[in-house]
C-alpha cells in the first residue's frame, strides 16, 4: 500500500511523494523521484532524480547503489509532467536536503550511516 510523504526544499515549498513497490508497474510519464531511507515515521533522502519516463526505471542502478551503500531504502516518487517544473523541483530538493548521493558529501553519508 502507498504511503505519502512530504518533503521540503529548500525554498520552504512541500513536495508530495508517494511510496511504490519496486515491481509495481508505473506510468510512462515523467517524475521526480528519491531513493530514502526509512528512520522510524521519517525518511532521510539518500539521492534526488528526475526522470522523463518513470516507467523505464532509468533509476534502477542508482536505487541498486544505495542498497549496496545503505541497506534497505525505498524509492518515493512525484508525477510532474513538465520538465521544467521537474527540474526545479529538483534543484531545490537537493539545495535543501543535501542527498549523500548527489553532493558527493561524506559528512551527510557518514550521519545517515550512524543512523543504523
């Protein structure tokens, strides 16, 4: 069953995000997406993307790397048709939350591993 999660950039706007099982079928429409880790009712966000077609799982690799790195995460995701509207979206995801994944920064990974 799908759970929605909302985040926050760092702008202060929300974003809706909604769980998926990983071999659910999903639509061929573009999204934003995060790879998350769950941490009681909470999700650290590992990595921030976006997509043009959510269907061609062109996230898989990096969901595949972030269990390797974290253990068990989840991919959330956000229909957005608009790519440009995708793409700030993103930015200000990433500007806000500071994913490991995405600013290369061992500090973040580090908190997020201490987490166990």
């Amino acid at each position: 069953m799908s759970q929605t999660i909302e985040f926050a950039g760092k702008s202060g706007s929300r974003y809706r995000y909604m769980t998926i099982e990983e071999m659910r079928f999903l639509p061929p429409a573009g999204a934003n997406y995060v790879i998350a880790r769950r941490s009681g009712q909470d999700f650290k966000i590992l990595l921030a993307g976006e997509t043009d077609n959510l269907a061609m799982r062109t996230w898989q690799n990096e969901l595949d790397d972030a269990k390797s790195r974290y253990g068990e995460v989840e991919v959330l995701t956000r229909l957005n048709v608009r790519s440009a509207v995708r793409r700030e979206e993103l930015a200000d995801m990433i500007a806000g939350n500071q994913p490991p994944m995405n600013v290369g920064d061992a500090a973040a990974e580090a908190s997020v591993r201490g987490g166990e």
